[in-house]
C-alpha cells in the first residue's frame, strides 16, 4: 500500500506559495510515498518535482490541474501542458492522448470551479476516477455527494489535500494498493480501484488563509501581466 498525495500547488500556480523543495520536503517529513504536484493550468513546477522526488525518498507523478470550460480537471501522468479552456470532453480527450489518466476533483463544489453543474453524469464518469475527498470542505456534503455518484457509477476514488501552502500536503491522501513504485504503476491502480481514501479537514484558520493569500496573489499576478 503506497500513501499519495495527488492534489497540491506550488508557487507557480496563481494561488499557491512555496517552491516544489518545500511540498517535497513535507511530503517526505509526513511519510507519504508519492507527491503529484497539480498547478493550475501549469506543468513545470510538477516535471521539475518528479525529477527531483528520488532526492526525497519518494515517486513524482506529473500532472496538473486543468481549467476545462465546464471546471476543474486533474491530469496525471502527462509530459505537455493540457491548454486551459477546452471543452470537458476534449480536455480528457487531450490527456488520454498522452497516455495519462483524468481524475476530476470536488466535481459537487460549483464555487471551486466543480464540474458537475455544467456537464452530464455520463460525462462526469467518463473520468478515470472521482476526487470524493477534498480536504478544503466547508460542511461535507460536496464531498459526500462525489461519494455516491462515484459508488453508483463503479468509479476509482482518490482523495487530496487541494494544499497551496506546504504544510497542508499530506491532509487528504490515497492509499494506493500496489508493489509497483512507479509512477505508472501507481496510476495504473488508481485506474483500476485499488484506492481507499485517507483526510482530515483543513483547518479553518489556514483555509482562510489559503483563500486570502490566494486573492492576493491573484491580483498581483494579474497587474504584473498588464503591465
């Protein structure tokens, strides 16, 4: 059994805050097995992670987190850059593509960027596997509700902290049944159900703190560009 992280951003996400040294040292310091490093509609902070995740005792999984028309997409398991604002559809069409797998987080939670408002639950199960725990949660019920619709549908379940500040990572994470400590033995699982998910909320103090230094960061990125 491997314990992952599979959702977390650094620096290089608009909402995040530290360097990809700092997530891998937590990770490591927390006794997880394998850190996937999920930037918003970036890949380099998590290529230069799973070059540098042997360093740390453990096995780097690329992936990102792509801003599709309908919301949020988890890609793992990719080398390119999936392009923000595609189609739902065509976002996962364009990760397959690579040979990598689509997991969708907090699907139910409209105000992060949730998908399941503005997609068929056909759609939605054409994922590879359903965040069902996200350990950003206000009351659960997002949560609970990506639980049922993935029990009904027969899907994987991962869990993730959804961390952008590096003492979260490690919150929510997946434990993965298989030997094989590889990246593509590790998604190969994750594929194929053998998960159980692990988390604890974030604390309330730090989820406020995420938000607001999210919003700074935001607005300071955004008045950098226009200049």
């Amino acid at each position: 059994m491997l314990s992952v992280e599979l959702h977390s951003h650094s620096s290089l996400s608009y909402d995040g805050r530290d360097p990809v040294e700092l997530l891998l040292a937590q990770a490591q310091a927390v006794g997880l097995d394998a850190l996937a490093i999920t930037d918003h509609d970036e890949i380099d902070a998590s290529l230069e992670a799973a070059e540098l995740a042997s360093e740390y005792d453990l096995v780097g999984i690329t992936g990102m987190e792509v801003t599709s028309a309908a919301g949020h997409v988890l890609a793992f398991g990719i080398d390119e850059l999936v392009p923000a604002g595609l189609s739902y559809d065509e976002t996962l069409d364009r990760i397959h593509e690579q040979g990598g797998i689509a997991v969708v987080p907090h699907p139910f939670q409209s105000s992060r960027h949730g998908v399941a408002a503005h997609i068929t639950g056909d759609q939605l199960a054409a994922a590879d596997a359903i965040e069902v725990y996200n350990s950003r949660l206000f009351t659960g019920l997002a949560n609970r509700k990506a639980d049922r619709f993935a029990t009904a549908r027969g899907m994987p379940k991962t869990a993730g902290s959804d961390a952008h500040i590096s003492e979260m990572v490690g919150q929510a994470v997946t434990d993965v049944a298989t030997d094989d400590r590889s990246a593509s033995g590790i998604l190969d699982a994750i594929a194929a159900g053998e998960t159980t998910v692990v988390g604890s909320r974030t604390p309330w103090r730090i989820s406020f703190r995420q938000f607001g230094g999210g919003v700074k960061r935001r607005i300071k990125r955004t008045i950098s560009d226009l200049v």
